[in-house]
C-alpha cells in the first residue's frame, strides 16, 4: 500500500507533447528530490516505424497527452462513492505476453496516474518503462500519462481530476500506481463504467470494496528482499545492515521483515555466524521520496548509517539516495555496500558498491490485462504474482526479478544462485514459524507457514529489528 502526506503548495500544471507508439523512455534521474511540476515536448515520429529519441533534459514532461500544448482544467469533475463487488483472487503464476489483436485500426489509448517523477529511477519509471513495453506488445496501444500526483507536487489535484484528464483524451484504460489512488480509482470507475481500471499495490478487490471494472496486481516483492537481504549479510564486513524505509504500512513492514529474514538466513547458513552478531536497523523517511520539509532528508538519512558503522544499505523507497551516498562514501575509503530498490537498472548509480537490485518488471502482465480489456475481455481480480522461477529475469515472464550487481563477489553469486534455487522449489520457506513481531506477540506459531492474508497485512517488525513498526500518534 502506497499513502501520502498532506503539504500546501501552488499548482502549475502544463502539459504538452506527441508520444507516438514507439517513443523513447526517459533518462535516468539525475536528482533524487521530487521535481517541481514542469513541461516538455516528447520527439515526434520520423518515419513509419521509428522515432526520434527523447532529449537528455534537466526535467522529464509531467503529462504527454496531445500533440499541441495544453493547459489542463482539472476542476469540477463528477465525484461519487464506492461500492461493494467480488472478484476472483490469484496469487502465483508466470505471465506471457501474448495479447488480442484488434482490426478495427483505432488506437486503443491506455493512461497511467503515477505518483512521482517517471524518471526517478524507481517505482515511477518501472511502471512508465512498462507502458512503453505495453504500446511495443500490443497492437494498436497508445500510452498517455500524468506523473506526480501527489499533495506536495499537485496540492489541488484529485485522483478522479487526474483520471478524468486522461479519459478526456480518449483513455479506455487506466492504470494508477500507489496505495492512496485506491478510493479515487474506485469513484472514477462508478462514474465511467465502460472504462477499466487498473490499480497497481492495492487491495480493495480482495476486500470486496472494488468496482467490477477495477482490478488489482502487484508482484511478490518479498521474494527480491530476501534476495537483498541475504546479498548483504554475505558481503558486511560489521554485519551492521541498514534499511531506508519510506512510509509505515503493511506493505512495507513485510518488505524489510523480508529482507532482514534473508539477510538472517544467509547470516547463519553461508557465513555461520550466529543471528546475535548482526544487527538490522529500519528508519523510515515518512514517504516514497525525499518532500523537503516534510519527510526526513533520506541523503542524512543514509549518511547517518554510514557514521554509525553501517555498511551495507538496502533501499526501500522510491530514490536512488541510498547507492548514491554508499558509492560517495567508498569513494572517499570507506567501504559500504548498496541495494538499490525497484528499477532493474538502479545499480548505474554506482555500479562499484552495488550488490544487486530486486526490481518489478510489470510490461508482461500489463500486456496481458490490457489486450483483454481491448478484446472486451477484462476481468476483476486482486493478483499476487510470484516471480517466473524458471528464470526471474526474464523479461517476457516474471514480474519480479533481482538483477546481481558489480560489487557482488563471485563467491556471493554463487550463493545467491543457490538461495534462489531453494526458494524457488520450496526447500526454504522464511515464512516458516516460530516468529515474532517486535513487541514478543506471535507472528507466526513453531512448526507452522504464514498464510497470504496474514502476511499481506502485517502489523509489525519482526523481533531482531531495530525501529519502528508503526507511525508514533
């Protein structure tokens, strides 16, 4: 789940540019802050079939959404309220990516409502990078978007205004992409019921709260933490492991419970050290990425780890500020090593410290959702999707992967590769009790293995972490 803090500020909002089919995807990010809202123009077709690529700018555009530049009225839309609806729950399977093909020649416009920056180098730019997947798979697509919307970036802007924007331009499909889009979704989807939507890490269809046309996805991401964590109990030299959280939610306390169960299980079994001489601290920042003035500064944050001893950072927020301050660090003769978060190619940040980067790769399954909903085939489900272990970086198949880094000895590989391995055919199964959260309550009972409910909504940090498992009052 995905949630967002409250600031005032003042809204510009320009929109403008041609994304054709096969458009160009943006540069890496090269701030870690949240930009401020800003317009640009994406490069037209030069020939059937090819583009020209984007330009490296300081800034991405916000919204590509016509062809000539507009200002956007996102005030006065309709609102309404959310109802009661079941849908079937699937929770493991590899995707492919064949999709329907349509003959009618119209463009099938899809949208995307994304809560940062498309190029932070994170969360943002996995799912743009998949749309742009989408429109290359499956004929006939074409993507339009809005990036971040959210209350410090677009202080007056709604879910349903943002949503009601790109169904304004034609969108038959939305996709929106964090926890707080949740009831904004679900108002827009009463409202425009020949409209299907797509929301990414939520749950109000396994709730019983969504719209028939509303589904949910998100991948296993616990899976990619244990492989984080346990790359940096082999590589620590302290065995000191930081973890730069962002906001507290269930979603997030059972990702670093997952990384620190990796971390805990490589700890014993690989470096045979006993579980009492590692030490795993959680300091959450308050969102998805640094808002000055509201959230901590997560740059102080890791460098704050380093100071302390810490040497080895694993991420979990939507930024690159964890790799970057452990690559300044050894720069400057003190090893620390990094685990970048979300986007398979966050390890160009620093490419000396880091060990590898658990990532989402939603094209293949965005492909297949959304060739139904162009076929007229769409269907309401909350899914849960495991890796394809028959090879998670496969790019066609698997919505989770764990790309190893440069800085990831070959010793390390090696014992990666064989965790994986046991986790794949189930020889290996973190979830397993006895467990407890931080507070001594049993999570999960001795000899007993973790339901998806339970652990889909997780309460607390498990017992052997330092901080905090939920916001202070």
């Amino acid at each position: 789940m995905r949630l967002t803090p409250v600031r005032i500020s003042t809204l510009v909002l320009l929109l403008a540019g041609l994304l054709t089919a096969c458009g160009g995807t943006p540069p890496a990010a090269q701030s870690t802050s949240a930009p401020n809202a800003t317009a640009a123009t994406a490069q037209p077709s030069t020939a059937a079939g090819t583009t020209t690529a984007a330009p490296t700018t300081d800034t991405e555009p916000t919204a590509i959404l016509s062809s000539t530049a507009v200002v956007i009225n996102l005030d006065n839309l309709p609102t309404t309220t959310a109802v009661t609806t079941t849908a079937a729950v699937t929770t493991t399977a590899a995707v492919t990516t064949t999709a329907a093909v349509t003959t009618t020649g119209e463009a099938f416009v899809f949208g995307m409502i994304l809560v940062g920056p498309v190029n932070d180098g994170g969360w943002n730019q996995a799912h743009y990078d998949a749309a742009k997947y989408v429109e290359a798979k499956v004929p006939g697509a074409k993507f339009i978007y809005i990036d971040k919307v959210n209350s410090a970036d677009r202080p007056n802007v709604t879910t349903e205004q943002a949503i009601e924007e790109l169904i304004a331009k034609g969108a038959k499909f939305v996709i929106t992409n964090s926890a707080e889009f949740a009831d904004g979704t679900d108002t827009a989807a009463l409202a425009h019921p020949d409209v299907s939507f797509l929301h990414a890490s939520g749950d109000k269809v396994l709730t019983g709260e969504a719209p028939k046309n509303v589904t949910n996805l998100m991948g296993r991401m616990e899976y990619g933490k244990m492989i984080a964590g346990c790359a940096a109990a082999l590589q620590s030299e302290s065995g000191k492991i930081a973890y730069l959280g962002p906001l507290i939610d269930s979603e997030t306390r059972r990702l670093a419970n997952s990384s620190y169960l990796g971390a805990k299980y490589c700890w014993e079994t690989y470096r045979a050290k006993p579980v009492d001489s590692l030490k795993f601290k959680v300091t959450w920042i308050g969102f998805w990425f640094n808002i000055p003035g509201v959230t901590l500064d997560p740059t102080k944050v890791a460098t704050d780890f380093i100071n302390e001893g810490y040497d080895a950072i694993i991420s979990g927020i939507d930024t690159t500020e964890g790799i970057v301050e452990a690559n300044k660090a050894t720069a400057a003769g003190k090893k620390v090593w990094a685990v970048p978060y979300d986007f398979k190619d966050a390890c160009k940040q620093g490419e000396k410290v880091c060990l590898g980067v658990p990532y989402f790769n939603w094209g293949p399954r965005y492909v297949q959702i959304i060739g139904d909903a162009q076929a007229g085939k769409f269907t309401s489900q909350w899914e849960w999707l495991a890796p394809d272990w028959t090879n998670i970086n496969n790019p066609d198949t698997s919505i989770v992967g764990f790309l190893k880094g440069p800085a990831l000895t070959a010793a390390s590989q090696t014992k990666i590769d064989e965790f994986i391995s046991k986790l794949a055919d189930g020889s290996v199964n973190l979830y397993s009790g006895p467990l407890l959260y931080q507070d001594g309550t049993e999570f999960v009972a001795a000899g007993a293995k973790l339901d998806d409910k339970t652990l889909w909504n997780t309460q607390q940090l498990l017992k052997g972490i330092e901080g905090q498992s939920a916001t202070a009052n």
